[in-house]
C-alpha cells in the first residue's frame, strides 16, 4: 500500500478505475479510459487497478460496485462515484481538480 500512497500524493489529479476483469463491459470501460488519458494528457494521470489482484486495497478502500472511480489529488480523495462514467463525464470531473 505504500506505493498506492505514493501514486495518490500526486500534485497533479489521479483517476483511479477499480475494475474487475470479468465485467461484462470490461473492453468498453478500457476504451473510454484511454479517452480520458489521451485527453487530459500530462494534466492528470489515469489508471486502472484490478480489484482481485488487489483485494487488500479494494477492501481497505470498501470498493463494493464495478466499476468504481475514484479522484485524488494530494493524497486526498476529492470524488468518487461507482457505476458506468462516460468519457465526457470524467474529463470534466477531473479538470475540476487540475
């Protein structure tokens, strides 16, 4: 967990997808990310984290719905929301925070 505190002290936003790889919409959820990515650039970082790779985080972090995001910036949670996003949604959550 201490490198997940790491990526989550960022100065910059961090988008974080808790994902199982079994969800139905999977490959549609990964399209929409690198959306997200591509268009906040360097402005914000996105990621994915695969909730039964990491049980002790989603279970330290009550991740219960998938998929789940989650917003940091500076180590501080500013949004969370669980369920489908559309790319437009989430670019416009985190350029709140860049």
């Amino acid at each position: 967990m201490t490198k997940f505190g790491e990526l989550i002290g960022s100065d910059i936003p961090v988008l974080i997808d808790f994902y199982a790889e079994w969800e139905t919409d999977a490959g549609e959820l990964h399209s929409t990310l690198r959306d997200v990515a591509a268009a906040l650039g360097d402005r914000a970082k996105v990621i994915k984290i695969d909730i039964e790779k990491n049980e002790m985080l989603a279970n330290a972090l009550r991740i219960k719905g998938n998929p789940t995001f989650i917003i940091y910036k500076g180590g501080e949670m500013k949004w969370r929301q669980s369920g489908d996003q559309d790319a437009n949604t989430l670019i416009s959550l985190v350029q709140q925070y860049v």
